[in-house]
C-alpha cells in the first residue's frame, strides 16, 4: 500500500518540531488532528494530499463497496413515553348480575379458556328464588289451560244450544264471558314464564338450563370471551355482589401500545405514522407497528393525549403494564435534504469524516457536518455535495491506514 507523499512530509515535519521540544514522539490524537488538517483544505495544492491509495487487490478483498450521495426524503423521529395494555377489543372481566356465594373454582391465571366456559360455580338465594317462581308459573298456566279448555267447550255447547232455540241468549253469553276470563288468565300466566325465564337468563342460565327445571340455587360464571385469566379476584367461600369482578380475561395474542404525548406535540402526530418500540428485558428487541388512533381530549392532570398502536404479540412476550421507548416517524414532518447512511460515517480526532473514492483505488478522508438523523440515514450539512462517492462498506481499513498516515 502507498500513500500521498505530501501528506507524509506533513506528518513527518511536525514529528521532528515536536522532538525538537522535549516530545519524543507524537500523540495518537496528534496524529489524527494532522490526518483531518490534511483532507481539510490546510495543505497546499498539489498532489491528493490526505489520499489513501490501496492496491486492486486489496480493495477487493476488504469488499469496499461505494454509493453515491443523493437528496432524499428524511422523516423526523422523536421518542415517547409508553405502556403495553391489553387489547379493549379484546379483553372482558367476569362478574355476577345477582349477590352470590362462590362455590367452586376451575381456572387459574394464565389458564386458556373459551368463551361460555364455567369458570366457577356459585349459589345464590335471589336464584333460588327466581327458579321458583317460574315453577309456580307453570302450575299457574297448567291450571288456567284446563279452565280455557272448559271455557272453550262450554262456549261451543252454548251456542250450539241457543242456535237450535234450546239456550237462551242469556246462557250464551255468559258462558261467552267465562270463555274471555279463561284466555285472559291463560295470557297473564303465559306472561309470568316469559318473565320468570328472562330472570333467569339475567342471571346468566340459558335456556337449556332453563328448560331442565332444576331448582337448586347453583348459578355459573362463564367467560364472556376467548383468551387467558389475567387476574383472578375469586376465592371459595367468598360472597360476592352484583357487579364485582371475579375474572379479567384478554385475548393477548393482540396488545395495544399507548402513547403518551403532550400537546405541544400532538398536532404533529397522524394516524398512519410508523412507530418503533424498544421493549427492555426482552433482549432489546425492537418491534413495528403504526398509529391507529388519537385520543380526542387530554388528560386533565398531565395534559397529555393517549396516542395508541396496535401491534401482534407472537409468543405473548409483551405483557399489559410493562414500560417501553417508542420512536414515531412523523409524516408530517419529513422534508428532503443531503443524506448518507450512518454506517459511512467514521469518527476520528473528535469529528465525523467519510472516505470520498477518487479513483478505483484512490480514497480521500473529509471531514462532514451532520444533522438530524431518521432510521439507518443522517443528514449531512457541509462537506459533501450530490454526486459524490463514498465508502459504505470495508471503510474500517482505510480509517486504519489514515491513523498510520
């Protein structure tokens, strides 16, 4: 390998001033320094001063690839604050429309279930109650059908009798009378079923059950939904009330990631933008999704909005409560600029350079300022300019032979 000559005159002339001070050889980071003066215009013209010159041969064994910069549309990213919850859409908790007594228990959290499964037997004496009185009402209809049916015939009989001039009027009409009394009591006890059933299905029986006419107060807990017992509140022997909850059950093959994001940023945030989690304790592991939806109103106390994200959760690693970093690549905010990718950048002496090809063998180190940057590209400021051919891969050998220079 070779090198420009005037480049290592340079280095060498400001080796001797420092041996001539009392240094006998120069620093590391004085021999960057001069390396980045070199490529940064402080050397005459001339010969390519700064120039990495390599052989064919080892340019191709080191499998240095170039690309050309060019303009390109960056988007700004910006970091939230965020939580995994479960699923709304997806989730449901279990409780009683009636005061019970928990007898029995058949899950555990973490179990899997499917919606109807009993998951835990209970007794109850409003039940019991309510079981009865629809008992009471079949007899009451079972008696009011016999009474419609002697009404029914007794009409008939009547009106038989009078059309032959046998019955009075009089006669046939009353017995017109009773017949209405009949189907009127026949109706209310009808009712009183229906009524006493729809309790009952209230209650959380089916129509199966129902149907079986058991009378024992046992009343059941069933899943309202597919998914995993996430919290389980019920013990046996426990004496619960309308409306407690005995189960929390999610479908966690599906969670929601929620944002929480202040107003000052909010107007910049659009359904559609892509999002990218940094979940902790999961081996870093990165995982994508986009914004779904914007919540329409603030909270009061931290005046932020709830921006959500729906993404899969393969394996069900991501548990609801568990704190991550999300990156929103705002939409609305990209804009075009000069953009490199970040693999090309080197650092050296305290400043970013990149290695600009001059020739198939030639490479030139130069200094550059950078910007903003979005994904796998940062934004260069000064001193590149469209066109030019940088080093993306194998650059590591030419910082090498720089740092020797």
């Amino acid at each position: 390998m070779s090198k420009s000559l005037t480049g290592g005159t340079i280095v060498g002339v400001l080796a001797l001033l420092l041996g001539a001070c009392g240094h006998s050889e120069v620093s590391d980071q004085s021999q960057q320094q001069v390396a980045i003066a070199a490529t940064s215009g402080q050397v005459a013209a001339g010969q390519p001063e700064g120039a990495i010159e390599l052989s064919a041969e080892a340019v191709r064994n080191q499998g240095i690839q170039v690309q050309t910069v060019a303009r390109r549309r960056l988007l700004e990213r910006k970091v939230f604050p965020a939580s995994i919850e479960e699923a709304a859409n997806r989730s449901g908790t279990v409780s009683m429309p009636v005061s019970s007594r928990v007898q029995q228990i058949n899950v555990d959290i973490g179990d899997s279930v499917d919606r109807g499964q009993v998951l835990a037997v209970l007794t109850s004496s409003e039940l019991g109650t309510a079981k009865a009185d629809l008992l009471s009402a079949k007899s009451r209809l079972l008696a009011s059908q016999a009474r419609l049916i002697a009404a029914r015939r007794q009409s008939e009989r009547e009106s038989y009798l009078f059309g032959r001039g046998i019955s009075s009027e009089r006669e046939k009409q009353e017995a017109q009378a009773q017949l209405a009394s009949a189907q009127a009591d026949f109706a209310a006890a009808q009712a009183a079923i229906d009524a006493a059933k729809a309790r009952l299905l209230a209650f959380g029986m089916t129509n199966q059950e129902i149907n079986q006419g058991d009378i024992t107060p046992r009343l059941y807990a069933r899943s309202a939904t597919d998914g995993r017992i996430i919290q389980r509140k019920a013990r046996v022997g426990q004496v619960v009330q309308p409306g407690e909850a005995l189960f929390s059950i999610s479908d966690l093959s599906e969670v929601w990631v929620v944002l929480k994001v202040f107003q000052s940023e909010l107007g910049r945030l659009r359904v559609g933008d892509s999002v990218r989690f940094t979940v902790r304790g999961l081996s870093n592991r990165d995982v994508n999704g986009r914004v779904v939806r914007i919540s329409e109103a603030l909270d009061p106390q931290t005046r932020t909005a709830d921006v959500r994200v729906v993404i899969p959760n393969r394996g069900r690693q991501l548990k609801p409560g568990m704190l991550v970093q999300a990156e929103v690549d705002l939409g609305s905010a990209s804009r075009e600029v000069l953009a490199i990718p970040d693999k090309a950048l080197y650092e050296v002496a305290g400043k970013q350079i990149v290695f600009v090809r001059e020739s198939a063998t030639r490479f030139r180190p130069r200094s550059v300022t950078v910007g903003s940057r979005a994904g796998q590209y940062v934004e260069v400021r000064s001193g590149l300019k469209p066109g030019d051919a940088i080093v993306v891969e194998g650059g590591f050998v030419l910082k090498s032979e720089l740092l020797k220079s």
